[in-house]
C-alpha cells in the first residue's frame, strides 16, 4: 500500500492516541492520600481497591504499548512509509490497516 490519504490517517491516529492518553491518565491518576490499601486476612475495601490497582495498571500497561504503536504508524504516514511491513516492507493488507490503522507489521510478523 503505496497511496494514501496521508490526513485522514493522521487524522485517525491522532484521535485514537488522544484516547489513549486520556484512559492513561484516568488509570494512572494518584490514589487518594486518605485511601488505605492493603492485603488482609478478609477481603474489605482496600483488598479490593488493592485488587483494581493492579487490574489498572496491568491495562495501562498494555495501551501504553498501543500508544507506542499508534506513534509510530503516525512517524510512518508522516514518512511515506505507512502500510508496509516495518520487517519485510511489504504492503500491509487493506482489511488490517482498515480494521487497525496503526498496524506498522504485516499479519506474519505481528506480535
């Protein structure tokens, strides 16, 4: 995939990276100082604030890896690269880049 719109791709990145950081935020946000957590012999309040906590940042993790991907598709469409494999340079296919924009590698060498 050689042609494209180069605004409407960035356009589409820039609004899933906003939303991205938008989610980041909100689960990496500080707990509040009042807030006791901790693990106990019952399950209460804070064993389950506790709980969520690591819920959270094991899904911040995880768009924090999207962001890194929606950016580097956007450094690619900004290059004239976005929609060739970052391994093999080959054309991504159309449905994959329709269905996820941000896809910098070809279905044989995603993750």
């Amino acid at each position: 995939m050689t042609d494209f719109d180069q605004d409407a791709v960035l356009a589409e990145l820039d609004e899933k990276a906003m939303e991205l950081r938008a989610k980041l935020a909100e689960l990496t946000a500080p707990v509040d100082a009042e807030t006791v957590i901790g693990f106990g012999k019952r399950i209460g309040d804070g064993t389950t604030q506790a709980i969520q906590q690591m819920g959270d940042a094991s899904i911040a993790q995880s768009l924090a890896g999207t962001l890194d991907q929606v950016e580097r598709a956007r450094e690619k469409a900004l290059d004239g690269t976005w929609g060739r494999c970052d391994v093999c340079q080959e054309p991504i296919p159309e449905g994959r880049l329709s269905f996820r924009p941000w896809s910098t590698t070809c279905v044989d060498y995603a993750d």
